[in-house]
C-alpha cells in the first residue's frame, strides 16, 4: 500500500509555455501533499505544502505565482509551472502524508525540460 | 533555523566492512529524524525514523541529542546497499505535521 504517482514522468515544453503535473495518492488519502525540486546530483527542496481545500504554504524564495499548485481533493495535487523557462528545468517530486502516522511517500518524479 | 548536514557526498566501502553514514542537524527543540534511501532509478523510501528505534536492512541510526547527530551505521555493508542516502528532519509531528528538511545526501558505494 501507500502508492503514490506522477503524471507526466517527463516533459519538454517550450519556453513560455505552461506545464501541469500531477500527484496522486492512489491507495490512501492524504492529509497533506508536498512539492520538492531536486537538481541534478543535489539534494530535494521543499517547494511547498497543501492542504487539500485549501492555499498552498510556499517556502521561501518560491515565486508562488510561477508554481501554481491545487490540492482539489485528498489524492490529487496539481502543480502548475507557468511561463516556463529554461531555468525551470528540473526534476519535480511530491510526496503525501498518511495522517496517521506523518510518514510521507514519495513520487517517482517528474522531469521537466524547457527549451 | 533548521539544517541537516551530511558531511559526506561520497563514501565507498567494501563488502562486508562496516559503513556509518554521518548527518548532523540544528533545530531548537525536539525534530524528528529520518533517514531515507533512494536505490538507483527508484523512488526515494523511507528506511528508518529515530522515534520507531527499529532496525531496517541492518541498518540502525541512534539520536545523539547532545552531538546533535543521528548517524546511520550498519555492521557489514553488502552490495544492494549501494544508493544515495538521505538524513532529514522534521519539526515534531503535533506542531506543523511531517514538512521535511534534507541533508544533502551521501552516495553510498560498496564494492565487491
């Protein structure tokens, strides 16, 4: 159990364009979803945490209007990379907490390539 | 202000010989700590949190409150031990639930 997914594992997109990924929880509910960026050979970065119904909490330094991210019910977050650029280019992680006992499970990944 | 510190990226063993995988923390109150693992092309995974005091894999990591360290260590390092290893803390779970803080993590190699 405690199964959780990304879609899309990879993406190329344009600079400029938007790009949308999605996390879901697929054999629990989770309380909280987490965002993570993780550069090549460095460790993840807490981007943000949601709360399903409710405002992300963005770390700091995270433009909150580029990541755009919706916790819509207990086992989808979306995150929303708008006008993307090439520095954008990442792998992107989430994570969600079983509530129960605050352990997270992670995602495997999504690789994001603007050109 | 909370920081996780793995002084070492890189840390190479051969079978069988002891490994300890150092991380070192500061936090002003009571965190709880992790380590996870992240074997190659996998997702990372939890391997063991202070607070559960149990043994995973071979692998136990006890919390040093006055060092502020909570090394990992396993007695005789095998081969599918190989993968990146991450320390992370989080505050105590009652006041902001699990938001995770990661060392930078340590690359473990062990060699036939």
């Amino acid at each position: 159990g405690a199964v959780v997914s990304q879609h899309p594992s990879w993406v190329i997109c344009k600079s400029g364009t938007s790009v949308k990924i999605e996390c879901r929880s697929l054999d629990f509910q989770a309380t909280t979803m987490f965002w993570y960026r993780q550069f090549p050979k460095q460790s993840l970065m807490l981007m943000a945490t949601s709360n399903e119904g409710s405002k992300a909490t963005y770390e700091q330094g995270v433009e909150k209007d580029k990541f755009l991210i919706n916790h819509a019910s207990l086992t989808l977050s979306t995150l929303t990379v708008t006008s993307a650029h090439p520095e954008d280019s990442s792998f992107y992680i989430c994570s969600c907490d079983r509530s129960y006992n605050y352990e997270q499970y992670f995602g495997p990944g999504t690789r994001l390539t603007v050109t | 202000a909370q920081r996780v510190t793995q002084p070492e990226k890189l840390l190479s063993v051969f079978k069988g010989a002891p490994v300890e995988l150092k991380c070192n923390y500061s936090y002003s109150g009571s965190p709880e700590l992790f380590w996870y693992v992240q074997y190659s092309r996998q997702r990372l995974q939890l391997l063991l949190r202070h607070i559960s005091r149990e043994s995973i894999k071979g692998f136990t990591a006890d919390l040093n409150k006055g060092e502020t360290s909570f090394h990992l260590k396993k007695p005789f390092a095998q081969e599918e031990d190989s993968a990146m290893y991450y320390c992370a803390l989080s505050p105590p779970r009652e006041t902001s639930g699990s938001r995770l803080t990661f060392g930078e993590g340590t690359q473990l190699t062990v060699n036939p």
